[in-house]
C-alpha cells in the first residue's frame, strides 16, 4: 500500500523514523529535489491514525514542491510529521533527538517550522543539526513575509477583477486573525479598504481597529469584493461555494478548496480563485532565502517576495489562455519549472 501510494504522489524517499526514549515517531517525506534540496516544515500532530499521518505529509510534501518551484526556488518539496501529543512529548532532547535524523539525510531536507512547531523549536534541532531554517537569530517568524505576499498577490488579483491593483475602498473579509491575518489586516487599512473580520479567539479581533467584526459563521459568506480566508483549510467545498457574496479570493491558509471540483465551480461562477501556495509562498520564500542563497538578507526576501504579484498575474494568464481555472493553472505552471 505504501509503494502504490509513492508512486502515486511521485515521491524520492520517505524515511520512518523512531526513537524510543524520547518517545518520538516520525515520517520525513521528501517528494523532488530537481530544482535544489527539499524545504518544508515538520508537523507535530496526534494524527488519529499512521495512515492519516502518512497520507498528510506525502500531500503536503508534494504541495512544497509545488509551492517552492512557482515561487522561482532553487529548492525542492519536502515536509515531515512527527505523531503524537506536542504538549506532552516535546523536550529539547526530544527535538535534540529529532536534529539527529534529519542531519542523517546529509542536507538532502531542509527543515522549518510548522503547525505545533515554533522557531525556538527550530533552534533546539539545530543543535543536532544544520539542515533547519527559520531559527529565532536567522529568518525567524514566518507570517509577516506570508501576509505581505497575500497582499501582493491580491493587489494582482484586483487588477484583473477590478481593472485597479488599489485596494481603496475595497470591503475584504478576513477570516482568521493571526500571525498572517493581522498583519495582512495592517496591510489593507493602510491602503485604505474596509475591513471585516472574524476569529474564534476575541482576543486575536483586538489587534484590528476600525472593522466590523462578524461571528464565524458569517464571515465566509460576508457580502464583500474580497474574501481572504486566513485560519485554516478545506473552508470551502462545491456545496457551500454557491453562497459566496465575493468576487476574489486570496489568502493564506493552505488548501483552502476540500477538492479540485471546488475550484471549477468557483471557476464557473465566475469567482476569482487566488491559489494559496501561490499568494502564501511569502513564508518559504523568507526561509528558503537561507538554504538556496547561504544567507540571509531581509531587503532580497522582500523583493522575492513582492514578485508574487507578478506570479498570480501569470497564472491568471495561463489560466485564461488554456480556459482552465487557475487552481489548475497554478498546477500546470509549477509542474512546468520541475519537469
Ligand atoms: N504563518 C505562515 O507563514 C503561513 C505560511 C503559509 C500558510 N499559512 C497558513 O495560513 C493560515 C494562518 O496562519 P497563521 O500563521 O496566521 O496562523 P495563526 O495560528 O497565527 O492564526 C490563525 C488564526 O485563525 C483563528 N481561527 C481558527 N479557526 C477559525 C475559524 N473557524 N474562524 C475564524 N478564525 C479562526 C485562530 O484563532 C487564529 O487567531 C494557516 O492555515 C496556515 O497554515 C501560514
């Protein structure tokens, strides 16, 4: 079952790892290295079941090497999950632990942060190992690059749907008011646009002046020229799409249509669909910049990083050229920089 899965996804190697006196299992799935070494964070989650465990990191891997070849990385696509309760099981020996395997891949993954794993914990591997970015002293927090890169990809996307890349006056609806959600929020009332928003935590609203704050419920189906969803994934499906009040979307959180079919009916509505790892790649791009230039520097991450306007704009022309959506778009162009 696991070949035929591998073969599948069109995976390298995936490497199961266990140590048990730090009580620590893992799956490292590094999915292309054609363009460069493979990137991707390492998980930390209490998956229900080691097929759910394996079925995520080998989607989300894949989904790296996608991301990092449309954002014009010399790196490939990788991703790691460790199963179990982060709370409990998390200690510096378990990540000093941790460290160890991915050092045993000799630089063939790099590893970053990721859900229930923080820079400091980054820093704690890179005890045991120089194959980590993203580190508290280096390129650090991810979100503010993130934000600036969904900003940048929706002014590209309000061109196109609106004729002007000005956000000005624009009503946007943001769902999810965290690390990239707020800053994305500063962003947009800079420019001037007005602002809905929602969080299930209250406290995270109080970042945001001047907007009009709706429950959870609400917020998908906002009556608004943007809707950027920006908590989690898998927020719109093909029964749900068809109450949408927007006209764009672009936003952070990843894999943000439950399937394909979601972004032909968006595509058929009418609706512009940003693709996450197209507009999201910000993040990447500022701890990629670490392996694929040996250095960091902040000014080159922000010029990457702009470039997603540009980006977007040339999957929106794929898209129309090939009279496909650009969820497929975004698709056929970064296979198109691996092959
Ligand atoms: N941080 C990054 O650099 C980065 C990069 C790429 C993709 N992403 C994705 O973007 C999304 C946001 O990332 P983040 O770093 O800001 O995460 P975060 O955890 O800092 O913020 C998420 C926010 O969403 C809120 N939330 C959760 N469920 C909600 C719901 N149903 N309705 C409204 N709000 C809800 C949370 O309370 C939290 O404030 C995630 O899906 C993440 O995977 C983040």
């Amino acid at each position: 079952m696991i070949f035929e899965k591998l073969n599948e996804y069109e995976h390298e190697q995936v490497m199961f790892v266990q140590d048990k006196s730090v009580g620590l299992r893992a799956i490292i799935a590094v999915h292309n290295t054609v363009r460069g070494p493979a990137l991707g964070g390492t998980r930390f989650f209490d998956y229900a079941s080691e097929e759910d465990a394996l079925f995520d990191v080998l989607r989300l891997s894949r989904g790296m090497t996608l991301k990092n070849a449309a954002a014009g990385l010399n790196l490939g696509g990788g991703k790691a999950v460790i199963i179990g309760d982060s709370k409990k099981l998390k200690s510096r020996e378990f990540l000093n632990s941790y460290g160890r395997f991915i050092d045993s891949l000799g630089g063939k993954y790099y590893t970053a942060e990721d859900v229930n794993i923080s820079s400091q914990d980054v820093a704690h591997m890179n005890e045991t190992t120089k194959y980590v970015v993203g580190t508290p002293e280096v390129s650090g927090d991810p979100g503010p690059f993130t934000a600036r890169g969904v900003y940048m990809g929706m002014k590209a996307g309000a061109k196109e749907k609106f004729g002007t890349d000005s956000l000005a006056g624009k009503t946007i609806a943001i769902q999810g008011i965290g690390s990239v959600g707020g800053r994305l929020c500063k962003y947009l009332a800079e420019e001037g646009a007005k602002l809905i928003i929602s969080d299930v935590n209250s406290a995270a609203l109080q970042k945001v002046e001047n907007a009009t704050v709706v429950s959870p419920e609400e917020i998908v189906f906002s009556e608004c020229d943007i809707f950027a969803p920006c908590a989690m994934g898998a927020v719109l499906n093909v029964n749900n799409v068809g109450n949408l009040k927007c006209k764009l979307i672009a936003g952070a959180a990843n894999n943000v249509l439950l399937d394909i079919e979601t972004g032909d009916k968006l595509t058929q509505m009418g609706i512009l669909y940003l693709p996450d790892y197209i507009v999201n790649a910000g993040g990447v791009i500022n701890c990629g910049m670490e392996v694929s230039a040996g250095h960091y520097d902040v000014n080159a991450v922000n010029a990457k990083v702009d470039e997603i306007y540009q980006t977007t704009q040339k999957i929106i022309s794929l898209a129309k050229e090939k009279n496909i959506g650009t969820h497929r778009a975004a698709d056929e162009y970064a296979y198109a920089q691996i092959n």
